[in-house]
C-alpha cells in the first residue's frame, strides 16, 4: 500500500477532530491520550492489501481516565459525529465511530485489564510475570499524538525498557524448558513411532518456542504469532542465524528429520548467546540421545532456575493471551450473529432459485 492507515489518520485528527474536541471539550481533551495504538495489523504498520476486509479505515484511538469515559463518552461521541464530514480522503467517515472509522474511545482502564490483566504497570516480579508478552504490544506499539496530562505516556515508559533482570531470566528458564523438553524432545519422540500428527504439534511448538526465545535474548518483546517472523528480522544480534534456521525448517517439503536437525543447531545458537551473555556457565559440549534427542536448553532451564530466588522458581509465566480473550468474548458475546458474520466475511451462498 502506498499509504499507511495511520499516516492519513493522523492528519485527520490533526485537521479535524482535534479542532473539534479542543472547542466542545477542552477539559476531557487535556485528559486523554489520542493517537493509534492497541490492536490491528495497521497498528504496527504492516497493514496491506489484504488488511482492509475488515475493521478497516480511519482510526484515532483514544484513551481516558475511566471516570470521565462513564460520565461522557457518549456526550463526546454524539458531537463528533454531528461535526465530522462525510469523508476525508476518501475514507467514508459515515460508517459508524466503531470498527476503525472515527474515533474509537476506551477507558484507559479497562485497556490495560484488557491487554496486561491489571490497571497499572506492574510493581512486583509477581506482577511482570502474570502477564502475557504478546499484549505487551498491545500498550507500547503505535504512535501517541497527544497525552497533555502524560498517563498513558508514562505507562508505556514503564514498559519500553524491557523486563526486570530476574524476570527475563525466569522467562527464558520457562521457555527452555519448553522448547526442548516439549518441542524438540517431543518430534524426536514422534518421528521414532511414526507419528505425524504428534510431530506437527511438537515441531509448530518447538520452533514458535525457539523464536520466542530469540526475542528474549535481544531484550525485546515478540509480537502475536502473525507478525513474529517480520519482528523478528529486526532483532540486532539473532535475526541473521535464526531465520536462516527458521525459513528453511518451516517448509513443508523439508523432512521431519531435517526439522529436527535444525531444531538441534537452533538450541546451539541459543545456548552459545546465553553463554556469551553469561546468563549461563561455558559447558562441555552435550550430544543427544537416540531415544530422547537433543535436550540442550534443559541444561540452562536448570541452571537459571537454581540461580534465582526462591520465591521465583515456582512461578510459571503466563503467555497466552487470557486477558485479551475475556475481553473479546464478551465483545462478540453482544454481537448480532449477522454482524458478526459480516466481520468474519462469512457470506450467505444463493441457492439455485437465487434465494
């Protein structure tokens, strides 16, 4: 696409709904945070051709304090709807102010419970762990375009210089465990009985789990799986030898025994960074088992967890996306089934007398 959703979003907040707000609520407006973030391909700026069969057109997130959201939301909507003109750019702004055209105004409360399961950054390594990666995203990505009174600036500050040390470290812990112990020791496993269903949902595992990884060793946070492989040729030390790994073992034409040997040389990379960066001791090089395979990053599960606090040990990281699920359940849970169908672009098919 030749231009970004959020290059001409921008410039109608800035040309329209700006002017608007100042005039008719200038208080609610010094309170709010305007600018497109949260969720959507667009979002992180990958929107493309495919991108616009639904939730698509001129955004402008907005966040405020939850006691003014209860007390004006509507008030704010209604006037801006009466004030916005019928296109801009050729975007229909006629459409309605939800599903992406207009603005589209939260509680910044409930974002946050929505994404990280809690209403303010976390204070604890309890905390930093009970929330899922991939919503991190979902708070720090986009562009702000204006915050007067600095709240949601400031969460995201909380955010952007990465985890806590302890709980970077119990993270990879977990995720070795994982990649190794319920990735590649498990397609070993079902390649040596022939079991193919099992190796596909061992090896899709094992490779998200290893890329995941990746991201961790670089100290950023991964994406939800659709944009990983995109992020994760930005990462500053392990983009080049992971995706070498990933593109090739990802074909459906290479062999599950080749899968595994990349699985195998993909934990080498992982484990030589985690010994570059002393997360982990040098070790005599390790060879894998004919029954159990390669079950390298078991050995850095292992050491990490013994060098951590005791009161972190046991605490396993959350990383599915439990808070965003809630939250989208009862979203579609109010839906008309037709709209609904509508969004999935799930259309009826005529019969043969055209009905």
């Amino acid at each position: 696409m030749t231009e970004s959703i959020i290059d001409a979003s921008r410039d109608f907040f800035f040309d329209i709904l700006k002017p608007i707000l100042e005039r008719e609520f200038p208080l609610e407006t010094s309170q709010t945070a305007f600018g497109v973030f949260g969720y959507g391909s667009e979002v992180l700026q990958f929107d493309d051709e495919y991108s616009s069969d639904h939730h698509w057109g001129l955004r402008i997130n907005a966040l405020m304090p939850d006691y003014l959201f209860k007390g004006r939301q509507e008030e704010i909507l209604r006037v801006v709807d009466e004030n916005l003109p019928a296109n801009y750019r050729g975007h229909s702004l006629r459409e309605g102010l939800s599903g992406g055209k207009g603005l589209s105004l939260l509680s910044l409360e409930a974002h946050l419970r929505h994404t990280i399961g809690a209403e303010k950054p976390p204070k604890t390594y309890q905390d930093w762990l009970r929330i899922p990666e991939e919503d991190i995203i979902h708070v720090v990505n986009g562009q702000i375009w204006l915050d007067e009174s600095g709240c949601f600036t400031a969460i995201r500050a909380a955010f952007l210089d990465y985890y806590p040390e302890p709980v970077r470290l119990r993270k990879i812990a977990h995720w070795c465990r994982y990649f190794s112990g319920m990735g590649s020791y498990a397609l070993k496993r079902a390649v040596l009985r022939g079991n193919e269903y099992y190796a596909a949902v061992a090896f899709g595992k094992a490779i998200r789990w290893g890329v995941q990884l990746a991201f961790m060793l670089d100290k950023h946070y991964y994406p939800y799986d659709k944009w990983i492989m995109a992020y994760l040729r930005r990462l500053p030390r392990l983009a080049d030898p992971v995706v070498a790994i990933v593109d090739e073992a990802v074909k459906l034409w290479t062999p599950w025994e080749r899968k595994l040997e990349l699985l195998n040389q993909l934990a080498d990379v992982l484990d030589e960074t985690m010994v570059a960066d002393d997360i982990i001791k040098p070790h005599p090089k390790f060879e894998g088992s004919p029954t159990s395979g390669y079950r390298l990053l078991e050995h850095a599960y292992a050491e990490i967890l013994q060098g951590l606090a005791p009161e972190l040990r046991t605490i396993a990281p959350v990383w599915d996306q439990v808070y965003f699920e809630e939250f989208h359940s009862g979203y579609v849970a109010h839906l008309d089934l037709d709209t609904w169908d509508g969004l999935l672009n799930l259309n009826p098919v005529e019969d043969e007398d055209g009905r």
